[in-house]
C-alpha cells in the first residue's frame, strides 16, 4: 500500500508539471482526474464493503499433525466488486493455550459467493477455536484499507492419542467406601456388595469365588461385586501453571492422553469414577460421573476446551474451594509439577500424582502421595501400570 501512494504522489507530480510546462487544459483534466477518480473510489470501497459476509467451515473431528481443510465463504450481497480482499483468521488451540494468525487474499465479485480453502495442522491435540477476525478490503489503486469487522466462529476436537494400560484400584486404610446405593442393573467393583451370585465362567478372579455357596451346590459359584452409584475415585487434570514453559503444550497433550487412557480402561472395567477440570476462562471448576464410554465421550469436548492460565491455586485447591471436606477415596491428579495441595489432602483419602516432565523421575512417594513422574517421549511405557 505504502508502494501505491509514493506511485499515485508521483503521478500527481508528474500532472502538475505536465501543466505548468504546457500551460495545456489536457494537463488540468489530467490532474483533476487522477487527483478525484481515487478518492471517489476510497469512499465507494468503504462504503460497499459492508456488503461483505463471511462465514467459515471446518470437519467436526481431526487428528494432530494431519492436514486439515477450512473453509471460508465469503458473500458479497453489493453492486460493488472486490479483487483484493484480505481476511484475517486465527486459530486456537483451547487446551494448550497456542494460537495461529493466517491471512487469506480473496476477491468478491458483486452479488456472488466465492470460497476460499485455508490448509491447517494441529501440532497437538485439543480443541481448536477457528475464528474470523474481519477482513481488509483495499481499494482498486491499493491507496487505503478499509477494515470489515466479522464474526464467524468453528470449533474442531483433535482427539488425543489413547493407549492400554493395567488399572487397579487398591483400597487402603483411608478409603472409606459409604455409599448410600448401589446399581440395579451393573455389576461393579466393590467387593463389600454383593451385586448376583452365578456359576463360575472362565476368566473370574479366584476371589470372586463363594467357597461356603459352592460347597453346598456341589459345584463353583462366584459373586459379582456391587457397583457404587456415588463415585470413590477422581481423576482431575490440573490446567494451572505458575509459570508458563515452552514445554507446557506438550506436557498437556501428554497428561490429557494419560487421564483418557486411564479413563477408559476404567470405564471397560466398569469402574465408577469422576473427572475434574478448572477452566481458566471461565474461571469455573466442572467435573463429570463417568461410568460409561458413552458418557466419557459426551465430556471430552468440555475436558480439551479447559483453558489453561497463570494461577497460584492449583486445580485440588479449586476443587476444595467449595467443599467442606473430600468427598472421594481416590485422587489421581494430572499435572506438570508437584503441588503441595496434594500432600494435604493425602491425610485424607489416596492421592495420585502423575507428572509430566522434561526428565522423569520413576515412582516415589512425596509427604504421602504417590507419584509416577513420565516423560512427553515415551509416557505409554512408563505408566503402563497404575495402582490407585
């Protein structure tokens, strides 16, 4: 733009001395027009360029690190057309806190829609905020940009890789199990119920065996154990940070991929549980009773839209905000760093931490929580077993 001005300066210039060297009304006329022509159409530019619409489009579902296609319609409704048009879109990833800016150079016939494609790749998992910031319409001498403002708004999951790993819930001193019912319809986990008795099917767990029933039937009997309705067990993604690293989206795709992995293997062994997130945005904490695949896939949008931020409380310190006291058995708690929130609330109930570091650091115990410290490169093997 800077280019067209010095070029249009230039051209008046030349008009001027066109004039005064010829004394010719060619050179006024020359100049009267090159002089007019340009803002008469500055001003029709802006002002038809509020007949400029734009709306975006992107799949529902994607994967990271694969090429993904947007789309942007843009709708001139005016009599006016447009052969540069710059529109200007970012892209958010909600979970991860990583933003992109792209710039698209369009044109808008008069009274037609034209479509544009934008080439996008998530580098992590999360759910992406595709978002149309306005556009900029430059006039047909390139002298002046108008801004359009616009508002168009796509959302797309990148779902997070998932992979198997051995959940086994130990029950220790500090679980109190008191739930008030039990299900109906479910066998559970609970060995202090008993949800049916039958015969014994290969595969049942040597403890299930009813050894007082069997012997009097003269043959196997197992008991099914009762599945509490009141969950035990937390896992809560902690979103916090107190200084924000350059290994920080990384470490949250790592974590949200453990806590789904540890997710689901619970919800294949019809474990009862909770997840807990606080979303920075919002300022809000939510949490979720998972006790089916089904109802783990309705809040995983909500779960990989927790926005990240600074924040000197961790996400056990605002979940305990509003509770008098821990209402679960079991914390597991998905984190980047250590937090002393959870050496409190191990007095309590079994506390949980797995951590995502640049160097991990095994298992250990810390003032009576249970770390499992893994790595961004290799998490699947270092936590292919978790006892809660």
């Amino acid at each position: 733009m800077a280019k067209s001005r010095i070029l249009w300066g230039l051209e008046l210039i030349l008009c001027v001395l066109f004039y005064i060297f010829t004394d010719s009304y060619a050179g006024l006329w020359l100049l009267a027009i090159s002089l007019v022509l340009p803002v008469v159409e500055m001003i029709g530019a802006e002002i038809c360029a509020k007949k400029l619409f734009g709306t975006l489009g992107i799949d529902n579902l994607g994967e990271k690190q694969k090429d993904m296609t947007a789309m942007l319609k843009i709708k001139n409704t005016g009599l006016f057309p447009f052969d540069r048009i710059i529109a200007k879109i970012k892209c958010e990833n909600l979970l991860t806190g990583e933003a992109e800016e792209y710039e698209i150079l369009a044109s808008a016939p008069a009274k037609t829609e034209t479509l544009q494609q934008l080439q996008l790749k998530s580098r992590h998992c999360g759910k992406l905020c595709l978002s149309l910031k306005g556009f900029l319409v430059l006039d047909y001498f390139g002298l002046r940009k108008t801004k359009i403002p616009a508002d168009s708004e796509k959302m797309t999951l990148i779902t997070p890789n998932t992979f198997g790993l051995q959940v086994e819930v130990v029950y220790g001193e500090n679980a109190v199990l008191d739930a008030e019912e039990y299900s109906m319809s479910k066998a559970g986990f609970d060995p202090s119920e008993t949800f049916a008795v039958r015969e014994y099917r290969a595969g049942d767990h040597i403890h299930q065996i009813h050894w007082k029933l069997s012997e009097k039937l003269d043959g196997l009997i197992v008991r099914d154990y009762g599945l509490p309705v009141q969950n035990t067990i937390l896992l809560l993604l902690e979103t916090g940070y107190p200084e924000k690293s350059e290994e920080f989206p990384s470490q949250m795709e790592k974590l949200v991929e453990c806590l789904v992995s540890v997710s689901q293997e619970m919800c294949e062994q019809q474990i009862v549980h909770s997840i807990g997130w606080y979303n920075h945005k919002e300022q809000t904490y939510s949490s979720a009773e998972i006790d089916s695949l089904e109802e783990f896939t309705m809040i995983l949008p909500e779960l990989l839209s927790a926005v990240p931020g600074e924040d000197g409380t961790s996400v056990l310190g605002h979940y305990m905000e509003q509770r008098e006291q821990c209402e679960f058995a079991h914390l597991v708690l998905f984190t980047p760093y250590l937090t002393a929130d959870a050496s409190a609330l191990a007095e309590r109930c079994l506390v949980t931490e797995v951590i995502c570091e640049k160097e991990p650091r095994g298992e250990f115990t810390e003032e009576g929580a249970h770390v499992i410290s893994v790595s961004t490169e290799n998490a699947e093997a270092e936590i292919s077993y978790l006892e809660i």
